[in-house]
C-alpha cells in the first residue's frame, strides 16, 4: 500500500507558490521518487484560493489549479465520512522538515 499524504493550506501554499523554496522543491521531489500519493482535500484548495484571488495573484492561481487538478478529493458526503472514519481510525500525525509543516493521514 502506497503512503499518502493530506497536504493541508500551508504545505499546499508553498508547493504552489510560483517561486518555490528550493527546501519545498526538494522535499516535494523526494515525495514523489518514493511514490507517496499526494492529495489535497477540497478543502484545504479553498482556503488559499479566496485569498489569492483578494489579492489578484494569477500566477499562483495557475499553479493551484494546475496542481488541484491532479491531487484534489473533491468534497462530498462520502469523502466527508471517510475522513471522519480515517481520522477516528488512525489520527494525524505531523510531519516537520525544514520548517515545511505537513498534515498528514498515515
């Protein structure tokens, strides 16, 4: 079984940031050589997208939805119970790496 990992609003902002930190794009590159799933809950998208879109930031908009198109689990009532299941069933763990805090299902 493949590792997945949850990206919640902060780790998604700095992936998607149009100059990513070279620490995000190494961390990011190592998560993708060991093919750990990344998925961002539609969510987490929400919450920086109204804020870039407050501030006119089209370029980080692209990236966000470049990126949501690939990995996002859209809101419904079954990801809804599956979350809470998930969450019950195994918790969060936290996950720091050069000050990148990621939320993460194990």
């Amino acid at each position: 079984m493949s590792r997945v990992i949850l990206l919640d609003t902060y780790p998604l902002s700095k992936v998607t940031h149009p100059k990513i930190d070279p620490k995000v794009q190494q961390w990011f590159k190592s998560l993708q050589e060991s093919k750990t799933v990344i998925r961002i809950p539609e969510i987490t998208d929400y919450e920086p997208r109204r804020e870039l879109i407050r501030e006119g930031k089209s370029r980080s908009l692209e990236r966000l939805d470049t990126f949501s198109q690939i990995c996002l689990i859209p809101i419904t009532s079954e990801t809804i119970r599956k979350a809470a299941e998930l969450q019950q069933s195994y918790g969060y763990a936290y996950e720091i790496r050069d000050s990148l805090q990621q939320a993460m299902i194990v």
